[in-house]
C-alpha cells in the first residue's frame, strides 16, 4: 500500500513546501481579533495570538481591510475537507507592512499592502510564469493531491486543503513568502479599490481572460455577484457586443442593468435555454460561470447532494453547453471543489464546446495590470460593487446575514481598528442589526 502511495507521489511530481502553515506567537502574547470557524454555520470572533515571524521570509501585515467572499460561505456551510475547529478564516485583505522577516528586502514597515489570496513561492515553473494559484510548494496537503491528481497553491484561510493557513478576517496576518505575495499600493489609492486586488478583481478578470472574449461576442454571465458584475464589465472592456447576465436576486438584476447589461431572471424563465435561444438565436459565443455550487435548483440535485451522492451540481455547466453556439466557449470560475452527476458529456463533444476550467485566480498574473491599467487611470472603479461597511466586531452576525442575503448585502468592507475613515462615495460604517431584514 505504501509503495503504492509513493508511485503516485512520484508520478504526480510531488515537491517539497517551502513554507509552513504553523507559526510562533509574540513573545509578549499579545492577542488580536480574529474570525474563527468552530462547525456548519457556526463562527466565532475570538481572541488569538498575534503571529510573528517565523520564517525569513515573513511579513506580518496589520490589516486596514477585509472581507467576506462568497466562497466563503462553502466553509460556512462546511462544504470543504479538512476545516478544523479554531481555523482563522478569509482570505481577502490588505492593510499596512508591520513586520519583515530579514530575507524581505523590497518591503518597508508601515508600507501599504494587498495580499494575493493564494501564497505563492515565486521561485517554481508556475509562479515564474505568474501563475501563482498553481504554485507547487506551498500547499503540503495529500489529500487534494489525490483527489485531483495535483495539489494548487496554499491559500489563506481555506481550511487544510489548501495549506491551513490562518486568514485574513484578523487584525493581523502572517504572510509567508511576503516578499513575493504582497503588492504595495501608492498613497493615491483608497483602501476600497486596492482590498479587492487579493482576489475579487483578478479572479473576474482572469475569468474573461482565460476564457476570451473577443471584440463582438455575445458573452452569458451566471452569477451576478461581485465577481460576476466585475466579469461583465470586463467582458465589455475587451468588446463584447452583448452581455447577458442570468440571476434571480432582484438588487443584483438592477444593479447589472444599471451598468448595461441585459438581464435574465431564472425565476421568472425557468428554462434559461430556451430563453436564451429566444434573444440570442444562433446561440452565445462564450458562456461564463460565475455562480456556486452549494444552492441546487432542481429537486434531483437537492436529493442527491443530501444523500452526499455528489458534492457539486451540473446544472449551470449544462445550461451554459447547451446555450453556447457550436465551437463557443464555456469558462468556470465558480468554485466548484469535488465530484458531480448528470453531466452532459455529450453535447460538450458533438458541439465542439471548448469547456474551460479557469482555475483559482493566479492573482500574480494580473494584479498589477487592474490596478496600474484601469483602477489608476479611472477606467475601472471595484467601489460601484461594495454594499455596505462594518467593524470585525460584526463578522459572525455579518456571515450569517450574507448567507441569507439579508438588507441586500453583497461586497463588504470590513474595518478593524487600524483602518482609515471610509473614502469619499463609499458606504459608512453600519450595523449588520440594523439592516432591513
């Protein structure tokens, strides 16, 4: 059996990880806030020990701004492997440069910085082609390589799927490898459209990318999220000659009309194929998922993801091969994690489907183009997707809300005590008890 095991280490290209999830602890220990997962739809704000640097080339980053993703509320549901009770969770962040381990030469302390969401080596043929969510050494865990074969990169606050490393709905962050996973932010940039660089922008940005859109596409957006609205902008900017965007939330449907898309509600057309045929005849040249895999629509996946006989749903992936013209294209950023039935395998051959797995954002790949080629410039602004501001103090009661949509909540600025004041046009702080329920 052991010997089984190292042939497929072998044959995988299994690398050693240079970095390593554990770390000390000030020796003062001292203690910050931090959002911590203890169970399905049970998360706890509790006092942890402030990391400190541990390896040589570590940063410790005081967060100014975090959030919660709608990946996040996979973990929530306890939809991932190998969460452990006491995880600090989330992965977007950003905040100020407190610490350097001695190997860290291009940072200073009191530096403004975003954190990529993945944490990358910057040294492996991946991350030399800025393809950081596939680095090799950063994720040691066995379990993902044999479920895909592979293991991506580690990742903050994802459970130990993704490495079990502490994330970034804290007030303080160990950043390893800091010297290659923060990207520093001119004073000229507002918290609020830098935070959103760790994962959000470039994961709908490289949706668009990596899929291709080209100049007169007719492009089909599921989701409508932020990283869905932000995918159909970019999907605009690259010249596609029809966006539409397929949703049943009504304040999203509004929102992506009022930024000129056209709009599906699947609430009203239960058949989004036929609907599609009907205002796109001919069929959509690419089709994009930006939706999420734990909210079945029909009752045959609701049963069968009950009876644990799949873990995700093939529901949208099979609307969207079904709506797409003969030789189009199908992108998945959705964060889908195991195993699904009722795929149609079928039409994805006899049409010649290009069928995309995008993969995890390599946020390294595109960072610096969103902020310095559009956020910068002005042609592009991640504000209009922020729906409201609250205190870490907040966070339990905020997840809660989110996973119920409750008060129109969609993406969050979550402040700690480090933060600025909110920036001109942005939301003010408010109380997830006072949102309309």
């Amino acid at each position: 059996m052991q010997a089984a095991s190292n042939a497929i280490q072998n044959a995988m290209g299994a690398i050693p990880t240079e970095v390593h999830p554990e770390f000390k602890t000030r020796p003062d220990g001292a203690t910050m806030k931090a959002l911590a997962w203890f169970g399905p739809r049970d998360v706890r704000l509790i006092d942890a020990p402030i990391p400190d640097i541990t390896e040589p080339d570590d940063v410790i980053v005081k967060v100014t701004g975090t959030t919660i993703c709608g990946s996040d509320l996979h973990l929530y549901h306890g939809e991932i492997v190998n969460l452990q009770k006491g995880d600090i969770l989330g992965h977007e962040f950003m905040g100020v440069v407190d610490k350097i381990g001695p190997n860290v030469k291009n940072l200073q302390v009191g530096q403004r910085v975003v954190a990529s969401f993945q944490i990358a080596c910057g040294e492996c043929e991946y991350c030399k082609q800025k393809l950081s969510s596939f680095c090799d050494r950063t994720n040691p865990s066995s379990l993902q390589n044999a479920m895909y074969g592979h293991r991506d990169a580690g990742f903050f606050g994802y459970s130990h799927f993704t490495g079990g490393f502490a994330g970034g709905q804290a007030e303080y962050v160990r950043v390893p490898k800091g010297n290659v996973n923060l990207l520093p932010i001119p004073d000229n940039v507002p918290d609020e459209k830098a935070l959103y660089l760790s994962d959000v922008l470039c994961t709908a940005y490289h949706c668009v990318m990596d899929t291709g859109v080209n100049p007169g596409d007719t492009v089909g957006v599921w989701g409508l999220g932020p990283i869905g609205l932000c995918v159909t902008q970019f999907a605009k900017m690259k010249g596609a000659k029809r966006v539409i965007g397929i949703d049943r939330v009504p304040e999203r449907l509004k929102k992506a009309q009022e930024h000129g898309v056209e709009v599906l509600d699947f609430s009203q057309h239960s058949d989004v194929v036929k609907r599609l045929q009907e205002i796109a005849p001919g069929g959509l040249d690419v089709a994009l998922d930006c939706g999420t895999f734990h909210q079945p629509k029909t009752i045959l996946h609701k049963v069968e993801k009950a009876l644990m006989l799949e873990t995700d749903v093939s529901e949208i992936v099979n609307e969207m091969i079904m709506a797409t013209k003969k030789g189009g294209r199908c992108g998945i950023i959705a964060a889908y994690a195991g195993y699904t039935n009722h795929f149609n395998i079928g039409a994805l051959m006899e049409k010649g489907i290009r069928l995309i797995g995008n993969g995890q954002a390599p946020v390294h790949k595109w960072w610096k183009e969103i902020l310095y080629d559009l956020i910068i410039p002005g042609k592009f602004d991640p504000t209009f997707m922020i729906t409201h501001r609250v205190d870490i103090e907040d966070m339990p009661k905020l997840y809660q809300a989110f996973d119920k949509r409750v008060g129109g909540v969609e993406k969050v600025f979550v402040q700690t005590k480090f933060s600025n004041p909110p920036s001109p046009g942005c939301p003010t702080l408010s109380r997830v008890d006072d949102w309309d329920q």
